[in-house]
C-alpha cells in the first residue's frame, strides 16, 4: 500500500520505496515526506526488520488506508532544511581493511597483500636430454 500511494502522488509508475535511503531516493528526488508515521510503535526503517508484529503492521495499514499516516509534498523551507542538515549527503562508506597494505603482485613479503601467493615455477628450468624421443 505505501508503494502504490507513493506512485499516486509522484505520478511515476516506476516509483520505488527506499527505507535505507529515504531522504535521498524518495524526497530529493520527488519532494514527498510522510506525515504522522507512528515512530513511538514502528521505528521508520524497513518494515520486514522492523516489527514482526501482526497487531502492529496491521495498525500501520490501516493508518494508510484511512488517511491518517499519507504521503505530502515537502515545501521549499522543509527541503533547505534537509539540504543544510545533509540529509541529502551520500553516505561515507569505510575504508578497506587493507587500506594500507600494497596489493598486487609485490614480491616484498612485508608489503605483499595477504591474499596473493608468491609465484613457484613447477617446471625445470632447462628441458632434460631425450625429451623430445616420445
């Protein structure tokens, strides 16, 4: 039902749901927030990890169904609001656990990232005599 309210309001059939990134994928993209999203019984993230709760979920749906959690366009003050608080901002991902360590093929052991092997020759170096009598 969320979904097939927020396409009404954006008019965009291809219109998603992000709990994740709601900010970024639903208001800056289409100008909508939620009003009266009941946060003191279901936390506003995604409802498969939020709640297991029958009673709850279905106390949800029906604040959706009869009107009084909905979907409403953000006005300009709302949206600067957001803009200066970095509501917007991409989320700064961690660095690597081998941030400093040299990958590649480093034949220094220090250096070497774990996870590349030295290389072995396996075969001789030289072709022996009569090898070439099969």
């Amino acid at each position: 039902m969320i979904r097939k309210r927020l396409r009404l309001i954006t008019k965009d059939e291809a219109a998603v749901m992000h709990w994740g990134s709601f900010y970024r994928g639903v208001t800056r993209k289409y100008g909508v927030l939620i009003q009266d999203w009941p946060v003191d019984l279901v936390p506003f993230e995604d409802l498969s990890r939020s709640t297991s709760s029958l009673v709850l979920l279905e106390m949800l749906w029906l604040r959706w169904k009869v009107g009084k959690t909905y979907f409403r366009e953000a006005t300009l003050e709302e949206m600067s609001a957001l803009w200066a608080s970095g509501a917007f901002a991409k989320p700064v991902r961690p660095r690597r656990s081998d941030y400093d360590v040299v990958r590649g093929q480093h034949r220094d052991p220090r250096t070497r990232s774990k996870r590349v092997r030295p290389k072995t020759i396996k075969c001789p170096p030289t072709v022996p005599e009569g090898a070439d009598d099969y």
